[in-house]
C-alpha cells in the first residue's frame, strides 16, 4: 500500500518537474540533458516498481526506504546542475523525510533524514548557479562565493524542519502502532472470551443433563454387582467402573461448585505441594492406565498458590492430551522458578504439526482423535493465558512435545 503511493507521488514529481523545466526554459537557459536524465531515470524506476504495488505482496521498510532514497538523491543532484539551495524545488526532499518518518521504523527515518540535512548542507557550497535563481552572482564559479543571511536562514530552517518532523511523527506513530496493536489484543480477547461462554454454557447444560444418566448408571452397576455368581474379573471391573462414575458425579459437583460467584473471585491459597499432589492424584483416578514418572521439587512445600478454578482443569487438559498422545506413559515436572509455578510436561508421541502451531490457542482445531472435541488445548490456552500464565510447546528431548505451563503463584 505504501509503494503504491509513493509511485503516485512520484509521478506527480516527474509531471511537476517536465512543467517547471518547460517554463523555466521560456525565460533562461536551463541545462537540459541532467534534467532529462533524471526525469527519464525516474520515469524508469516508476514503471519497473508498478508490478511491487500489488496488495498481495509485503514490502519490507528497507525497499520502501530504498525508493525514498532514490527520490531524496535526484532532488539533490537535481538541485545540483539548477542552482543549489536556490532552487525551490530542493524543499521536496521534507516530503520523503515525512513518509520515512511516518512509516518506517527509527533507524531508517532518522537515517534518510539525516540524508537530506547533509545534501541540503552541501549543495550550499557546491553546485551549479543557475541565472534564472541567483542573476546577481557570478555564474562562472561552480560554488557560492558568499554565504548571506538568507541562504543561512534558509537551511537552518530545512535543516530544524526535517529534524522536528522525524522526532515528532516517528513518536506519534509508534504511539499510534501501539494503541493500535493495544486495540487488535482485545478485539481478540473478546472473541476469546464470546468462545469462553459459548462454550461455558454448552457445558453447563451438558452438566445438568448428565446427572441424571449417572445415577441411573451407578444404580445398575450397584445391583450387577450384588450378584454373588460374578466372576472375579467381572466384579473388578464393575468396580472400576463404579470409580469411574463416581468420579464424574465428583466432577459434575465441582463445576456447580465452581459457578459460584465468591470461589470464582476470591479462591483461598492452598499450598503449592499439595495443589500440584491432589490435582495429580485426581487426574490419576481419571486415568489410570497411564503410567507416570512424577517429580514434585521440594521448593513447593514452601509456596502457596491463589490460582482460579479453571486453572486446575487447563492443567488436566494438557495431562489428558500428552496421555492420549504418549504409549509409555508421560513425565511430569513441577517445581517453583523465578517465583513462578511450572508444570513441565513431556510424552513421546508424534508432535505437533508444523502446520498446526500457529493456530494453536488462538482457535478451536480439528483433532485426530476419534472422540475429541478440538477445543481443549483452546480451551487450555484461554484459561491459563487470562490468569497471567502461558503454554508454550515444544519438541521434546526425546521426542514427541514437551508443554510447559508457566503460571503465577497468586493467579488471581
């Protein structure tokens, strides 16, 4: 978008310049042939920067400041073979030093600006008089032979000009970008958050429908296992199952637990060795066919987390996924960092996709397994990422990912 308004504007400096030469040649000797060339240089590098305006392509700030540089170096030598300072057309190059200053980053603003404050200083010394600017000079020397107060005056006021415009835009814009990049982070937690209660509510009512199926269920398994020609192995799994139920009763409680409005806001601290030890010990009643090489670091019998309800759930969330993912079992690592809470999680499965990690927590994904959702690890990362923590995958040693969730003691 930029390129192409820079081609504009130069297009309109190539008309500007063939009108003034047109109408200075009317009324003095002008040369020629510099003027030409750098009208037709410029026409060239227009037409072969025509197929770089395409809204599809990226233009990176160097190229954009290359075209700027192009501009801001035949102004001057322009200037150069017309008359020096006195060529009024020298103040265009202030237009090039403005489109630095408001599009590109400092380093180049401040360098094109510098730029032109040097050509602007030579040209007061070398050039070539023109008779049409300076008809009271000598215009057999190639060099002014005296300054005056007006020509001092003249670039003094260029050279503040160009100086103020740089300082003061490049900080507007960075300021602008800011609020800018301030306003596109809660546009997107907003959507974040229409998601979060879309998907709370779904969950809610899921919730209450699932009571009553439960205890249908845990009152046949009740009476199936009251019947005393079971075989042993039938009896065992009948209770397993009737642990597993009574965890999703558990479960079920704890979310109407968690609706309320005062646990939400205001969780008690717990200490960090037995937040991490419970958590892992539920999560292990869920699954208990999967094998774990636990790590708890002693530091965490000496902290206290405040972390909201959800959190413990986000948590679960990884554990299931790297369980799903692993074959042997997973390795958990917990320990207190830079005052901070860090679950380091590790399984020996497949990996993310290449492809996938760019989308992930920032949206619901397809999910490879046959009875997911595709809405966890979103979930997961929208939990943890509000509460001031972060999820970060990675490959791991040995293979597979490693998922490290970083989270603040009082994530409240």
């Amino acid at each position: 978008m930029h390129l192409r308004h820079l081609v504009f504007i130069r297009f309109l400096l190539i008309l500007s310049l063939v009108l003034a030469s047109t109408i200075a040649h009317l009324f003095s000797s002008i040369p020629v042939i510099p003027i030409a060339a750098i009208t037709l240089t410029l026409i060239a590098v227009n037409f072969a920067s025509l197929p770089r305006t395409s809204p599809a392509l990226e233009i990176q700030p160097a190229e954009l400041a290359l075209h700027l540089l192009i501009d801001i170096a035949a102004v001057a030598i322009l200037a150069y073979f017309t008359g020096g300072v006195s060529n009024p057309l020298l103040s265009y190059i202030l237009v090039p030093v403005c489109i630095a200053a408001s599009v590109l980053p400092k380093l180049y603003a401040w360098s094109l600006s510098l730029l032109a404050i040097a050509l602007y200083s030579l040209l007061l010394f070398w050039h070539q008089p023109l008779p049409l600017f300076t008809p009271h000079i000598d215009h057999h020397s190639h060099h002014l032979p005296s300054m005056n107060i007006h020509m001092i005056g003249m670039w003094f006021n260029f050279a503040l000009s160009a100086l103020l415009i740089s300082f003061f835009i490049v900080r507007m814009t960075a300021t602008v970008r800011q609020h800018q990049d301030e306003l596109n982070s809660l546009r997107e937690e907003d959507l974040r958050n229409e998601q979060l209660i879309a998907v709370a509510t779904q969950a809610a009512g899921t919730a209450h429908e699932l009571g009553t199926p439960l205890a249908t269920i845990k009152v046949l398994l009740g009476e199936i296992a009251a019947d005393p020609l079971l075989p042993q192995q039938t009896q065992d799994d009948i209770a397993l199952l009737g642990t597993q139920v009574s965890q999703c009763a558990s479960i079920l409680q704890k979310l109407r637990q968690r609706a309320d409005i005062d646990q939400l806001t205001n969780p008690s601290a717990v200490p960090a060795l037995k937040y991490c030890q419970q958590l892992l010990d539920h999560w292990q009643l869920l699954r208990p066919d999967v094998s774990t090489q636990q790590d708890l670091d002693k530091n965490l019998a000496s902290h206290s987390v405040t972390l909201h309800p959800t959190i413990e759930q986000a948590i679960i969330n990884v554990l299931n996924n790297a369980a799903d993912a692993s074959e042997e079992g997973i390795a958990i690592k917990v320990a207190i960092e830079n005052e901070r809470l860090l679950w380091r999680i590790i399984d020996d499965g497949k990996g993310i996709a290449p492809s996938t990690r760019p989308l992930l927590g920032t949206q619901p994904i397809s999910t490879t397994k046959p009875d997911g959702l595709g809405i966890g690890l979103f979930l997961t990362h929208a939990s943890i990422q509000r509460y001031g923590g972060s999820v970060s995958l990675e490959a791991g040693p040995k293979g597979g990912t490693l998922t490290t969730i970083t989270l603040p003691l009082g994530g409240i």
